[in-house]
C-alpha cells in the first residue's frame, strides 16, 4: 500500500465552499491529432514543423493524445476533487476556412464540456490560447487589423455552439506572448521579431477581445467573460536611479502594455522609451471597445526577473546566483505574486474581481515504483497560495486559482521536455501517473468537501 500525502497546505480564506480551485491546459498542448476530422493547419502546427524553432524538432503530436483519451481524462479531472477545469478550444479543428462549423471539431467540444458538466466539474474556456489559423496568419495574422474581427465571428459561433455548456470565457490567454514572443523576438509562432509588428499585433488582440465580449455576452449570457494576463514581476538589486527606472520599465512592458489598455484607456507612454516609434495604428473608438467591461480577470504569474541598466535607456536582465530555480531557469519568488496583485488593485480602481489563471513550476520529473516525488512543486504552490492569501488580506478580490498544469504537455518552443503537470505523462505509452503534488492537492480538496 502506498504512504499516504499529506494535504497541501492551503490558507482557511481559500478553503471555503465559494472559492474556485481548478487545473488548466490548453489545446495545442495537449490535444494531438493535428490532422483528424477536418482539423486545419494552426501557426503553431507551422512554426514547430520549421527545423530550429522548438526543442529537438518537438511538435504537436503526440501531444497528450487528448483528442483520443479525453474521456478517461475527464474522469482523472473529476477524481482530482476540483470544482473547475480550465481548457481552451483550437480555433483551426472548430471553424472551417470558410468560417463555417466543422462539425466534428465542434462535437469533440460538446461532448467533452457535457461529461465534465455531468461530472460536476465548472467549465473555464480559453476562445484563443496561440492557435491561430494558418490561413489566416497567410493574410498577415494579428498584424492584419481583419483578424480582430475574425475572432469577433468566431467568439460569437462558439458562444451559440457551445451555449449554456460554459461557466465562463477568457477571450485571449497571454496576449504579452502573442505580441511579444510570437512578433517582437520571434521565440514563438508565427516567428516575427520587430517591435513595430509587436505593438501593432497586441493592439489588434485587445480589439479583437473588446469585438468579442458583446458576442458572448449575447449569445451566451448566463457565462462569466474576462480575459487572461501574464504578468511578470521586475525588481534589481542595483543601487541607481537608472537600475530602478530599469525595473519600472520592465513591469511597463510586461504588465502595463496590456493592463493600462485594458482598464485605462490608453498605452503606457513609457513603452515608446523602449521601442521609439512603434506606436500602433490606433483607429477612433479603439479604445473604447478594448476598454469594454469584464467580470473577471486572469492572472498567469511563475517568476521574479532582476533588472538593471544597459546605460542606454533600457533594461537588461542579470540573473540573481544562489536563488531557487525551475526546470526553466525561472526564479522562485511567490512575493512577486502578492506585490503585482497589490499594484494592480493601487493603480486600476475598476480592476474587476481576480482569478489566478495559471501557476506552476517545471521540473524533471521521473517516475520511480509508480511514483513521482515532486517535493519543490508541493512547496512552490503552497509558497503561492500563502503569497496570493496575503493579497487577499489587503483587499484584493482573488475568487479562484487554477494551477498549471494538469498534466505533463508540449511546452511551446521547449517541446516535451519541460513538465509543468501535476500528472505525469509517458509520451511513448500516453500512460498518466499522479505526481505527489497531485495526490496532496486531491487530499486538500477531499478534506475541504467534508
């Protein structure tokens, strides 16, 4: 017989009935089956094919097989005790090039959203999570002002296909990575890397957002909408006044490029210190549709970064030696979590209730008798919940927290080899093995129900 886990260590504000606690994939990560039932080429299907682009030629299949499994899957999520799962649907398997329904992309949706209803478990639906279609990335992708208005469409026929199935819609997951990773350096799909191509990119994904909302809330009423934000935290252990300003204009490109449009009005006019004259096209009443009110937003948070001066205006990351560290290089720093959440609420006086959307720490997990003893993950977690709990005290409203991930998956330009899940996946058998951490979160979530 196995030993038993302990429960992780949870604040008591976070352990009433009314609190959300979940876990989170995506669909690229996970689904495979790239080419099933009418599934049309994504950017990412693209960009992973592309020698070079993700760690050992790495590519959306297998995936987790998901497609194929996810009814077994469902029922791991309902055995795990949470109340949500968060997931998100791949834009290229749902419409057709036309933008018609393909019916089967759409059926996989249905049925699975159905089970976990049946199951008792909330349904949290990421509408676009990268995978944009090839198609329309051929048309110029989130560079070409149009797209924004495809996403609009595409909200609005997932909102009447998957009608009264939903809990609640996240339009974009991270647009910091879309506009950043995937056209400021070009880490990720489609690739490009020139800050002009960034900043016009994110403009459109927050239009595209704003388009969308009165699509959900129209055709879906009864579901929550928000969107999702990937926030970093930015300090230096330098001792100048341009060591400092380096930390602030970190957190401006990180955090405010995307909160201050959301719930301000307006981009931070300290980003043009960092990419002179990449303002983007900005067409009357922009603003006011991305400004469009939300019920909830989403916080992705993982790590600190330390900042100082390159002596020209800018900021340059020097990496702090002896601190806790992931599978990804990234500093341990749950402080960061409770500060940004505490900023937020300073700086947006509409910030409207929060949900932490994603946190979680790679490693590299193996199993051992059956078993996977991921101490450092138990330990991060319960380091983040304290940290967001404190937040919590001084009157920020967080209603939910998903950890990333549920389960092992394709971690972007990294492939397979980074493991983010609290279930542990064998690629080669698709054989899913619950790490200790995930037994500790079952065993808190069982002691919660009683």
């Amino acid at each position: 017989m196995s030993a038993a886990i302990a429960p992780l260590a949870v604040p008591a504000r976070f352990a009433r009935p009314d609190f959300v606690w979940g876990v989170a994939t995506a669909s690229f990560q996970i689904e495979g089956s790239t080419r099933a039932d009418g599934r049309l080429t994504s950017i990412w299907d693209t960009f992973s094919a592309t020698p070079g682009k993700v760690l050992h030629g790495d590519t959306g299949e297998p995936g987790c097989d998901h497609y194929r499994r996810w009814e077994s899957d469902v029922e791991l999520i309902a055995a795990l005790g949470v109340d949500a799962y968060r997931l998100s649907i791949a834009w290229p398997r749902v419409l057709r090039e036309d933008g018609s329904l393909n019916p089967a992309g759409i059926g996989f949706y249905q049925r699975l959203l159905d089970r976990l209803g049946e199951r008792g478990v909330q349904r949290y639906v990421t509408l676009y999570h990268w995978d944009l279609p090839q198609h329309l990335q051929d048309r110029g992708g989130w560079l070409n002002r149009e797209t924004a208005y495809r996403f609009a469409d595409y909200a609005d026929r997932m909102a009447r296909a998957l009608h009264g199935r939903v809990s609640a819609w996240m339009t974009l997951n991270e647009p910091w990575c879309s506009a950043f990773l995937g056209h400021g350096n070009g880490h990720h799909a489609p690739g490009l890397a020139e800050p002009r191509f960034a900043t016009q990119a994110m403009h459109h994904l927050l239009l595209g957002h704003g388009l969308a909302l009165p699509a959900l809330r129209a055709a879906d009423p009864g579901a929550a909408c928000g969107i999702v934000a990937n926030v970093g935290r930015g300090t230096t252990d330098g001792a100048s006044d341009a060591d400092r300003d380096a930390a602030h204009l970190y957190e401006v490109m990180h955090n405010a490029w995307v909160l201050d449009p959301l719930f301000a009005g307006r981009y931070p006019a300290d980003l043009q210190r960092l990419w002179p004259g990449s303002e983007p096209l900005v067409l009357d009443g922009d603003m006011a549709v991305i400004t469009r009110p939300v019920d909830f937003l989403g916080i992705n948070y993982y790590f600190r970064s330390n900042l100082r001066s390159n002596g020209a205006g800018r900021f340059v990351d020097v990496p702090l030696p002896g601190v806790e560290r992931t599978q990804m290089g990234w500093e341990v720093y749950p402080q960061g979590l409770e500060d940004l959440l505490r900023g937020f609420k300073a700086a947006y006086p509409n910030l409207p209730p929060v949900f932490i959307t994603e946190n979680g720490m790679a490693s590299d997990d193996r199993v051992a008798d059956g078993r996977v003893d991921d101490a450092q993950r138990i330990s991060y977690l319960e380091r983040h919940f304290a940290a967001v709990a404190r937040a919590a005290d001084a009157g920020v409203d967080v209603r939910g927290y998903f950890v990333w991930s549920l389960m092992d998956n394709f971690e972007w330009a990294f492939g397979y080899e980074r493991r983010f899940g609290l279930v542990h996946v064998d690629y080669a058998t698709q054989q899913r093995t619950l790490k200790n951490s995930a037994r500790a979160f079952q065993a808190f979530l069982a002691a919660r129900s009683r």
